[in-house]
C-alpha cells in the first residue's frame, strides 16, 4: 500500500473534524447571544400593575 494512498483519507478526516468542531463552535456562540438577547427582553419586559387590565373582553369589536 501506497502511504499517499493511505495518508490523504486520514488528512481528509481531520479536516473534517477540525470543520465540524468550528461548525459547532459557532453554533454554541450563536446561541449563547441568543440566550443573552432572550434574557435582556425578559428583564426589560414592563410589568402590569393595573389590575382591571385584562378583565373585560369588547368581542364586538
């Protein structure tokens, strides 16, 4: 067996990997600013104090 033939599957599979593992790196980042946009609307997100809202529903229109 040729090492070349055998040595270019390998360097291959390693860039596979090394690609894959950049992919999924970017995809964790991606979602932890996602989780930190969620949580900055949460803490943002105005409460209601009023306690009539809510009460009466207009189906009319």
């Amino acid at each position: 067996m040729e090492i070349e033939n055998v040595s270019k599957p390998m360097t291959q599979d390693a860039v596979q990997q090394e690609a894959a593992a950049k992919v999924q790196s970017m995809a964790i980042r991606n979602a932890e600013e996602q989780g930190a946009a969620a949580a900055k609307l949460l803490e943002s997100a105005e409460v209601i104090t009023d306690s009539n809202v809510g009460n009466n529903v207009d189906l009319l229109g």
